[in-house]
C-alpha cells in the first residue's frame, strides 16, 4: 500500500492532531484543480462554522482556533485564485455575489468572542455561502464536461458533507440550531452514503483509490458512531469532541481521494 499521506502531501498537508491544511504558493489552476478548490469552498464554509461553535464551547479549543484561522486564510486564498481562473461570465458572477456574502460570514466569524447570538447568524449565513460555493462548482464541473470532474465534484462534496454533519451536531449541542437541524442532519448523512456508494462503483478505480476509499468507509463508521452519541447522559463535551476528532479524520482521507481524482485526466 501506498504511503497516503506521502501522496497527499503533494498536494495538500493536512494535520489531523491540529486540522491544518497548508497549501504551496498559488499557480494557475487547470480545470480539475479548479472544481476541487471551489468544492473545498463549500466544505471550508461548514468547517469555519463547526470550528466557531467548538470555540464557543469550549470543545477542541486549540485545534479549532486554528482551523478557524486557517480556514478563513485558505477560503480568501482560492476565491481569489477560483476568480483569475473563472471561464464563464455566469461563473464570475457567481463568485462576485459569493464574495459579498463571505465577506458578511468572515465579519462574524472573527468579530469577537464566540457567542450564541452571532452563532445563530452563522447558521444562517453560512447557508448562502455554501449554495453560492455549490454553484459555482457545478458550473466548472459543467464546463469541465469529463467524468474525472463529476468524481472531483462528487468526492469533494464529501468532504462538505463530513463539516455539515458536524456543524450540525456541535449547533444542537449549543442550542443554537435551527428548527429542522436534525432532518438536515440525516439527510447529509444519507447522501453522504449515496455519494460512497458512487465513488466505490466508479469504473477505472485505480487499487491506490480503492484502499483510500475503503479507509474512508472505515473512518465513517467512527465519526457516524460518534455523531449518535447524543451527549445527553452527563458526557456532553466527550462526545462533542469525538465529533471534532473524527470529522477531522475523515476529512483528511476525503481531501486525499479528491486529490486523487483530481489527477485524472
């Protein structure tokens, strides 16, 4: 078997213990790597408002400090680098709008000290960055036109959907979620399943892929059982912070199979 991270360090490094991600100086994108920075948008918009809700509680503090502050560097880094690049008029409007919106979202995000009033903003507007993220790559996978960027696009949104599961739990935790959280919950733990489901029948699966998939599948099974652990026996903040570790976990397994796809042609 391959050493993993030895591969994905080529791309990206990623600390599960600190939940870093460092990236190389920016290059002009192809249009796979394009597809797999703005899918990271989206997950990047659900990782900062998980990271912001584990600082309120105290969960996780130090590691979440960091991916907050990280998390926010990165998301400023490859909007720009996804505008320079943008290949349709429709796609540059889109990160024009998402940018306002960001900018609303980073305001709260670092305005002062986590607090439940400003997390209820962050419920809500995290919610548009990520339909504006979302768009955005559909519309580079669309141009894209290949099967390679529908994977990139598929597996990236599974590192969305890890972050939004997350988000979800650490919000109900806090008594901020919204009213329908659990449902959302569900329904992105559903489709999270669908979308492994599809990356395992994909045809041309190198054997590298299929290790690093069955890996994720094995990560899963840990941060789902952690995600049912409902925290309400008198272990509230040991189950809020299984729910950081392992959806850093099968994070950084997700970010390096989207890799891989990405090296498709």
């Amino acid at each position: 078997m391959m050493n993993r991270r030895s591969f994905i360090g080529k791309t990206v490094l990623i600390s599960s213990g600190l939940g870093l991600f460092s990236y190389s100086v920016a290059q002009a994108l192809n249009i796979n790597e394009a597809i797999n920075k703005s899918g990271r948008q989206r997950m990047l918009s659900q990782r900062l408002a998980k990271a912001y809700l584990q600082l309120g509680q105290g969960i996780a503090v130090e590691q979440s400090r960091k991916i907050l502050d990280n998390s926010m560097t990165l998301f400023d880094r490859q909007l720009a680098e996804l505008r320079t690049f943008a290949p349709t008029p429709d796609n540059k409007q889109v990160l024009s709008e998402m940018e306002k919106s960001w900018l609303s979202y980073k305001q709260v995000l670092a305005g002062k000290t986590p607090n439940q009033q400003d997390a209820r903003s962050i419920m809500v507007i995290n919610e548009d960055v990520l339909a504006m993220a979302q768009k955005a790559t559909l519309q580079l996978e669309k141009y894209s036109g290949t099967s390679a960027g529908q994977l990139v696009n598929i597996s990236g949104r599974q590192r969305m959907l890890s972050q939004r599961m997350a988000k979800f739990y650490q919000a109900l935790q806090w008594d901020v979620a919204p009213v329908d959280a659990n449902i959302k919950l569900d329904t992105s733990r559903k489709e999270f399943i669908a979308g492994m489901q599809t990356l395992m029948a994909a045809p041309g699966n190198s054997g590298k892929l299929k290790e690093e998939l069955a890996l994720a599948q094995q990560q899963w099974m840990f941060f789902d059982s952690a995600l049912r652990q409902s925290g309400e026996s008198g272990n509230r903040t040991l189950s809020a912070n299984n729910v950081a570790s392992t959806s850093e976990r099968i994070l950084e397994v997700m970010d390096g199979i989207t890799s891989m796809y990405q090296q498709l042609s």
